[in-house]
C-alpha cells in the first residue's frame, strides 16, 4: 500500500511537471522575407498591425516559421529574436535566391581599435542580447569584422548577423559602433566587400575612399589594418598649415576620390590597390596618386618587392625591355603613350629613374596579380598623372626571385608563362 502511494505521489508529479513545461513552438519550415519595394518589413510584438514593432526586417534575411504560414500572420525567429511577420511578405518557393537582399553590410568601428593588438578589450566591441544595451551578450566582436545587418530598430540599434569559428552569431549593436555605407560585392570574389569612408577632417573637405572589407573572420587582422590606413588617409596634420607664431591652426579643404582593388588573395598573401586623385585646397593642382599594401598573412607584415626579389641592374634591364601596358586596374588612360612613359625612366632620364638608391629599391610602389608583378613609377604631371604602371611576367623575373620566398613559405598561385 505504501509503495502504491509513492508510485501514485510520483506520477502526480511527473503530470505537474509536464503540465508546467513551456510549450515549444512548432517547426513549420523556413522563409525569405520579402519586403518587395520597401526592402524591409516589421517583426511585431503580437500578430496585429497595431502592435509594438520590434524593428524593421531586410528583404533577403532568413527566418524559422514556427506558426502556420498559412494564416494572416506567421510566429517567426531570427537567429535569436523572435516575434510575428505579415505572412504575404514571406516567401516559400523552391528559389529563394530570387529574392534580391537588401541587407547592408557594414565593420564593427571602434576608434580605439586602430591601436591594439592581439584582441585586448578596448578593440572588441559587446554584442547585446536586448536593444536597450542593459543586457551583454557573451560575445565580443573585433573592431575591423565584417557583419550583415538583419534588421534595424527605432532607436537606431542594429540587429546584426556575424560568423565566427563556432558559427554565426546574433545580437544587437547601437549606430554608432558600425560603419554601414554605400558596398557592392566584388565582382570577382565573393570574400569580401567594398565599402566607403567618408568622414571628412572639417566641413571643408570632401572625403570619399573605396576600401575592401574581407568576411573571413581569420581575416580580422587585415580589415584593422586597411581600415586604419584609410582613416589615415583622410587625416592631414593641421599644424603644419599654421600662422607665422605657430599658435592658431589654419585649416584648408581636403579633397579625396579614392578607387580600390583587390588584386591579390590567396593563403599567402593579400594586395590591395588605390588609387584616384587628392588635392588640397589652394594648391597649384590636383595629384593623382597610387598607393598598395601587399600583407602577408602569415606573418600579418608589410611585403616589399626587395623581400621578394634582387632589385639591380640586370632586373630593371628586364623592366625596361620586357615590361607592358597593365590591364585593369590602371589609373590613367597612357596606353598610346607607354612606351616613351617607360622610355622616361631609362639611363637617358637618370634624375626621373626611381631606383638608383638602395633605399629608393626598398620603397617601390607595386602590387601583385595572378599574372604578373605591376610596379609603378614617377611620371611627369604635364603627361596627365603624376605615375603609371608597367607590368611584368613572373616567368620574366623569376632568376631575380630570393630565397626569402621558399623560407617564409610564399607558395603564390605564380603564373611563369
């Protein structure tokens, strides 16, 4: 009898316990949402048109249904967040590609995060689990990292989709931690983004630098860099555009059209290009300019052409008689007039010939292509451009190549033909 009334005490337990349990919502697929020529939709506190929207959804952006999609409104979750949708802005076809995102890209900006190294805390930004900022996700996020924005609230907070080495990751972050601008995919790649920097030093200037912002995350390193440099770009020291006593800064108008390119990618090494023109208010005329970093991510540091090959007599012997017009990207339109370019820089134009100094060989400005090494050089300003670009084969060179490539493990997809 005792044992039957601790069997039947158990199983009024048991049927408590199971009564108590949250209901788990149902799975009934997932969905696009496609919020056709508005490009966003609400996600509802409740299933009403007048209910308190929980911000504003992009077309493109995947969601679980867990309430019958055939109904006027559909229960759906959003990586972490969840609430209801119209269900005619959500699509169920077999091709959910049809749906053109319209979901911005933007990199996490810390100001403070140009300076650090190895991930300290003033470089990494919190991931909130609310929009109220009261609530710290585990996560931090590096200043640099690439993130897709989902959705976005009335009090400018973003909820934001970002990948790591476990998976994707989902939360909040307020306006003012992302740099969301203008981007288009690459057209050859997919690995990265092109955003712009636009923040002028003073009302002034006029600030506007294509970049490159790589979404791997092992690629966090590289974004921190370029966008540092990029900041730095639009920087100019007012001090030195000073009064005669030194004391009241004279500030002038900065102007900056910058284009980039990746021209570069590979387990090795990363070369970026930019290029466009500069000028500074009240100077006699504009520059055009061009400016390449070549990391190498092994090592995350500054590749210069003399760490990859012997740069003497006999090498610009080679430029001079086997160097050709580059193809893409190139910043002047010269190609008529290349070969006397070329020609400006030979014994007969010594005073324009840029690698006469060890020093000057260590400073080339180039970058690297599948097909080649393009190296760019001075040219007269009456021509149009203040440089141009001449191009050579790796087949060409490749007896000036150092050691240096094999012992740092430079395996580059080299094309020798």
């Amino acid at each position: 009898m005792k044992s039957l009334k601790i069997a039947l005490l158990l199983l009024f337990v048991i049927m408590i316990c199971v009564d108590a349990a949250p209901a788990h919502a149902a799975y009934y697929g997932t969905a696009v949402i496609d919020g056709r020529s508005a490009g966003k939709v609400h996600l509802r506190e409740s299933p009403s048109a007048s209910s308190n929207s929980r911000g504003l959804y992009f077309s493109g952006t995947n969601v679980i249904c867990d309430s019958d999609p055939s109904a006027e409104w559909t229960m759906v979750t959003i990586g972490s967040e969840s609430g209801w949708m119209k269900s005619e802005f959500l699509y169920h076809g077999t091709n959910p590609n049809s749906i053109a995102s319209r979901q911005p890209t933007a990199i996490v900006n810390n100001r403070n995060w140009r300076e650090q190294t190895d991930g300290q805390s003033s470089g990494w930004l919190p991931l909130f689990q609310d929009r109220s900022g009261r609530f710290v996700a585990a996560e931090r996020i590096p200043g640099g990292a690439a993130v897709t924005i989902l959705g976005e609230t009335r009090e400018h907070w973003y909820y934001i989709k970002v990948g790591d080495q476990h998976g994707d990751l989902y939360g909040y972050m307020p306006a003012e931690n992302l740099l969301i601008g203008d981007y288009a995919l690459s057209d050859t790649s997919q690995d990265y983004v092109m955003l712009y920097y636009t923040e002028a030093p003073n009302s002034q200037s006029s600030i506007k630098i294509q970049y490159p912002q790589f979404i791997d995350e092992s690629l966090v390193s590289v974004n921190r860099y370029i966008y540092g440099r990029v900041y730095d770009f639009a920087q100019y020291d007012s001090e030195y555009y000073s009064d005669d006593n030194n004391e009241i800064p004279i500030t002038f108008g900065l102007t900056l059209d910058y284009k980039s390119e990746v021209t570069l990618q590979n387990d090795e090494v990363v070369s970026v290009v930019f290029w466009g023109t500069s000028n500074i208010e009240n100077s006699i005329h504009p520059f055009t300019d061009l400016i390449s970093y070549n990391i190498g991510l092994d090592s995350l540091n500054i590749i210069k052409l003399t760490d990859l090959y012997t740069i003497n007599d006999a090498f610009m012997n080679v430029l001079f008689n086997k160097a050709y017009y580059p193809t893409y990207p190139v910043t002047s339109d010269y190609a008529p007039s290349f070969t006397d370019m070329l020609a400006y820089q030979s014994e007969d134009y010594k005073r324009l010939r840029p690698y006469y100094t060890e020093e000057d060989a260590a400073n080339i400005v180039y970058f690297l292509k599948p097909d080649g090494v393009v190296i760019s050089m001075p040219a007269v300003h009456a021509t149009g451009s203040d440089h141009f670009e001449a191009q050579l084969r790796y087949g060409d060179i490749q007896q000036f190549e150092l050691d240096a490539i094999n012992r740092t493990n430079w395996r580059m997809d080299i094309d020798y033909n």
